[in-house]
C-alpha cells in the first residue's frame, strides 16, 4: 500500500546518527489555496511545513511541537505546528507583496521550539535563540547546534507544492559504538544530496545511494498529514467565551459574525440566528456541557 506524503525514519547501526525523510505533496495546494502569500513568503511556508515531520520524527510524547519564528525586519511571524499524528499546518503574517530570501526577512529575529504535551500534568518546554544562517534548514541547524548540542544536517526543498525534507543528526557519541571520525563521514556523504534528487527520489532510494556502504536501517513509514485543526465547534467554543453581550455587539456592526482562522485561511461565518441558536443550546445545556455544532 502506497504511504502518502511518507516521512521515513533510519539509523545507523553504529548508534552514531540517525535521521528522517519526508515527501509531502498531497493536500498542500488546497491547504494554501485560501490564503495569499508573496511568493518569496510563500516559499518559507513551505519549507517550514517540510521541516516540521522531520523535528516530530523522534517525537516521545502525545502533544505537539511549535516552530516560531518571529522577525525584526519586514517579516513579522511565521509558525508551524505538528501533533504526534504528524498533523501539520503552517502559517505566516507579512505584507502582502513582501519579497526576499530568507536573510532578508528574518535573519536577526528570534527562533523558538516549544513542546507542548498534550498530558496536564506534563509541563510545556521552550527553547529560544537567536535566527542565523543564510536559509531555513540553516538556521535550524543552528537551532539544535546551540540549544540541543546535536550537530545535524537538513535539506528542505520545493518545487511548487511538491515538498521534500532530509534530516541526518548525530546521536551522542559516549553512547555510540562508532566515533567523531564515523560522524563526518556520514556527513559528507549526506553533503552531496541535492534538491532535485530530495525532491523526485523515494527515501529508500536516497538512502541506498548516500550510504551504500554504511548499515543503516529503516523504519516502518509514516503518513504526514497536511491539515488544519480549526473547526466551527472550535470556533463556536471560542464565541461562547466572548460572552453573549460582545456577539451581540458584533452581530449589530457587521450583521454576521466572521472568523477566519490564521492558519489555513478558511472563514467561519456565523448569521445571527445562528449565535443566538449557540447560546440558547448552551445555556440548556448548562455551563460544564461542551459545545457541539
């Protein structure tokens, strides 16, 4: 049976590096098809939403991670987020006509990683550094360079809506059975791959060219999802915390009621039969019953 949108996970087995593949390109131009990016903004999206399933390849928690990065120049906000079923969505706040690579747009700005575990009593974790590099992939190299102490290599390339990303990270080496030595030759080897062969070559494939003389093992695949988790019960818990009095005041400026999520651009209408049918179902229901639509 045919993965979509697979994310392949492998190890060496000399415990020195391991490592993710992921090819996603179902669902992703109906997933940006309600939003309007400048190209050059719409290109990071992407790349940020081909680097999440690599980040969640080794994900020991139900939850989610986010990936913030918040600019000090003409870009303001992008974020990523993906939950342990490798659910991902991505999005972005810019001007609408904002052109530049990525030097131009963030370099400066600040990164932030942060687990969000889906457990109450487990605590959320976060880590801050500053954006460097000359691209997305570098600056995430950087990110697990200083805040994880875990040399990596990533490749994140598009083509249109056709997504691809490849990620080698050397495992601690007090605990390998191989050395430093064994580490950069597996980097170098790593080196060589190019956007084209990321893009239109399976993650078996690769891996066979990369490392032909290298054991290395693979892992069962896994199906990336692009999907955003906004939804009008979603929606309708959060007009109930608004409180009647501040829909009512909407609904007589506007006539309606309009929510439009941030992330996958899709707008969640609401006519005024409609929020005042919300409020009497839950005032029936009464104040611990959640709300269904």
């Amino acid at each position: 049976m045919t993965i979509k949108n697979p994310l392949l996970s492998y190890a060496f087995d000399n415990h020195v590096a391991h490592g993710a593949i992921v090819h996603i390109d179902e669902g992703v131009a109906e997933f940006f098809s309600h939003r309007s990016h400048s190209p050059d903004v719409a290109r990071l999206m992407r790349e940020a939403m081909a680097a999440m399933p690599l980040l969640a390849t080794h994900l020991r928690f139900e939850g989610r991670i986010n990936l913030q990065f918040q600019g000090d120049r003409r870009m303001e906000l992008l974020v990523s987020q993906i939950d342990h079923h490798l659910n991902v969505r991505t999005m972005a706040k810019a001007p609408a006509d904002l052109a530049g690579g990525f030097t131009e747009l963030l370099y400066g700005g600040i990164l932030a990683l942060m687990l969000e575990p889906a457990a109450d009593n487990v605590p959320a974790s976060q880590a801050v550094v500053l954006i460097e590099g000359e691209s997305l992939s570098q600056a995430l190299e950087g990110y697990f360079k200083r805040s994880e102490q875990l040399p990596t290599l990533l490749r994140l390339a598009v083509r249109g809506d056709k997504l691809a990303g490849f990620m080698l990270q050397r495992m601690p080496i007090e605990s390998a059975q191989g050395t430093e030595a064994d580490w950069e030759h597996l980097l170098t080897l790593a080196s060589t791959l190019g956007d084209d062969e990321l893009l239109d070559t399976d993650g078996e494939t690769i891996l066979r060219r990369l490392f032909a003389e290298d054991p290395v093992r693979t892992f069962e695949p896994r199906s990336v999802e692009v999907v955003c988790r906004c939804s009008r019960a979603g929606i309708s818990r959060m007009l109930l915390s608004l409180g009647q009095q501040e829909v009512d005041e909407i609904l007589q400026e506007q006539g309606k009621v309009s929510v439009t999520c941030e992330f996958c651009g899709q707008e969640h209408v609401f006519t005024p039969h409609q929020a005042h049918e919300l409020f009497r179902a839950a005032d029936e229901s009464g104040p611990d019953s959640e709300v269904r639509h």
